[in-house]
C-alpha cells in the first residue's frame, strides 16, 4: 500500500478505530501523509470524518453530522 502511494504520489494513512467507533488513531504511513498528518493522532468520528475531507481539498457539508442526515 505504502509503495502504491508512493508511486500514485497520494497520501497512505493506516487508521485503527474502537469497535464502538468512538475514536479513530490515525497514522501517516508515507512522506505525503506527513504533510497532512506530521506525527498520529486520535480523533473523533467528526474530527476523522472532516480530516477526509480536507485532504481531499473540500470541506465537510455543513449537513453532514445532522440527526436527520444520520438517520439516513
């Protein structure tokens, strides 16, 4: 994974979540991660959520963590 990052020059991050998905560890496994993610760090679901969206370049839709778009 970590070769085919390279190669595709995209960021590779390794994420370990609880199994009540109450936080996510992520990890940047690649230089190019690094540039988002320097060191690992623990988020939140909206924080991990929002973190890919970032770099991705966009932001969130402010919809996105309302109860009725959840209930979906």
């Amino acid at each position: 994974m970590i070769d085919l990052g390279n190669r595709a020059e995209i960021p590779v991050i390794g994420a370990r979540y609880a199994g009540d998905f109450s936080w996510w560890k992520a990890t940047p496994l690649n230089h190019i991660a690094k540039t988002f993610l320097p060191i690992p760090k623990t988020l939140t679901e909206r924080g991990w959520v929002t973190f890919l969206y970032n770099i991705r370049g966009y932001e969130p839709p402010a919809t996105l963590f309302d109860d009725e778009f959840l209930k979906l």
